[in-house]
C-alpha cells in the first residue's frame, strides 16, 4: 500500500533536517579541532600544556597567518605574547610604515610584533598590556594597563592608524608613560600622524604613538644609558627621564 502523500513529506523532511544537522554538528567540531590546532596566541600554548618560555608559532588570524612569537611563560602567572622586545641593539628600529604593520626581526632575539598582528590579537579578545623595562645598572621595573588595543572599533585599521587604546594603570615602579599616548595613530619616518608640526618619528628615530612627541619611546635608537641628547634613544621617562636610554624592553599582552 503506498503511504500518504503527507506522510511522505514529513519522512523526506525528516531526512533533510537530520543531514543539516550532521552538516552543524561536524562543522562544530571541525571549527573545535580547528581552534586546538591553531593557537592564536601564548595563552592558547599555555592551555595546551606548554609552560616554557621560548620561540612558539601562533596564528592570529587562523590557519593562513602563522608567525613566530616569544612567549613569556614565567613572568606574572606567564601566558604573556611578546609584541616587542629589545636587549642589546642588534636590530635598528628606525624602519618605514611598511615594517611597523608587517613586524620585523626574530623571535629569538630583538624583534616588533606589527601592528596589523597585534590588531587582529586584540579585536578578538580584551588583552592586558604589561612593559618590562631595564636599565644598565641591573635594575628593573613594569607598568601594566589592565585594558589594551588598537583600533578597536574602526574598519580598517590601516586607515584609522592602529590608533593606541590604554587604560587601568598599575604600578611597578616604572611610573604611568603610556596614558599619554592614549588615543594616538603610529607614526614613522614615512607617516606622520602626531600632533607635532614636526615628524615626532623623524626627530626620535624610531616608530610609536607620538603625539607631541612623547613620554615614551621604546622603538628608539639603541644608545646605552646616559646621553646628552634629549628625550633621544630607548626613553620611558617616568623611570629614568629623558636623558636615559634604556638596555631592555619588553611589551607584552596576555588576555583578561
């Protein structure tokens, strides 16, 4: 006897949602299996086991995007991505726009993260910022800012100027340098996007978010502590002023 014309219906609509939902399903676990094997960043490494610190590969903007990162797994609780780090001025720091947005340098040594990566870090998620700093003497000291991105509501980053966005400062005696660089574009040598007449990148040899010009300027020349030329070199001048060019840096920014 052949079955209603109703009855039918309903066992074919049975068999197109029970496909959809295997479809749903399967893509679940493809995007899970996905996110597990594609880390977009050191507290992704941290929750799948690795707890040391060192040269890992991390994706942050999915499979087609991998870059290699030094992860500080020990500093704070650790989980930190270091988006630039310097300590014995083996690279310069005195680039185009063109490096700043790309990064530049190795992992393993002195490098910028670029600013297009550590947007697409912080668009995702709510990151903290911590900045490690040391001087010649062997003294050391933070800042962290308990909220931290770029261009965090604009299309096209490139366009609004990876624009800095800081906030929540907490002391470890390095004193607040970056609240004044709240709000600012990057600049360089060849985009000058301060509030100076002058081209703040220009006239500190190194790429940042001046504004006129700066309290800080970690992408500055490499000069070995005391100078005589202001506000020049490796400056976060809160700590050591402006006539201080510091032997280390590290900016790094772990989710919250």
């Amino acid at each position: 006897m052949t079955a209603p014309a109703w009855l039918r219906r309903l066992a074919l609509l049975l068999i197109v949602c029970g496909s959809a939902w295997s479809e749903v399903s399967r893509g679940d676990a493809e995007d899970d299996k996905e996110g597990e094997a594609y880390p977009a960043d050191c507290d992704d490494w941290y929750s799948m086991g690795s707890d040391a610190s060192g040269v890992y590969v991390i994706y942050p903007a999915g499979p087609q995007s991998a870059v290699p990162v030094y992860c500080d797994m020990t500093t704070d609780d650790g989980k930190w991505t270091v988006i630039q780090k310097r300590f014995n001025g083996s690279l310069t720091f005195f680039r185009g726009w063109a490096d700043y947005k790309l990064g530049f340098g190795r992992a393993d040594g002195e490098y910028w993260f670029g600013l297009q990566n550590i947007y697409l870090l912080t668009l995702r998620r709510k990151y903290e910022l911590r900045v490690d700093l040391g001087d010649f003497e062997n003294n050391t000291a933070s800042a962290k800012y308990s909220d931290f991105a770029l261009s965090p509501n604009a299309i096209n980053p490139e366009e609004d100027g990876y624009t800095f966005f800081v906030e929540g400062f907490v002391d470890g005696g390095a004193g607040d340098a970056l609240s004044y660089h709240n709000g600012m574009k990057f600049s360089t040598l060849d985009r000058d996007q301060d509030t100076y007449p002058q081209n703040c990148a220009a006239l500190s040899s190194g790429g940042f978010w001046f504004k006129s010009c700066h309290q800080a300027n970690l992408n500055g020349p490499y000069l070995g502590g005391v100078h005589l030329s202001y506000a020049s070199g490796v400056i976060w001048s809160p700590w050591k002023g402006f006539y201080y060019s510091l032997k280390s840096t590290e900016m790094k920014i772990r989710r919250v």
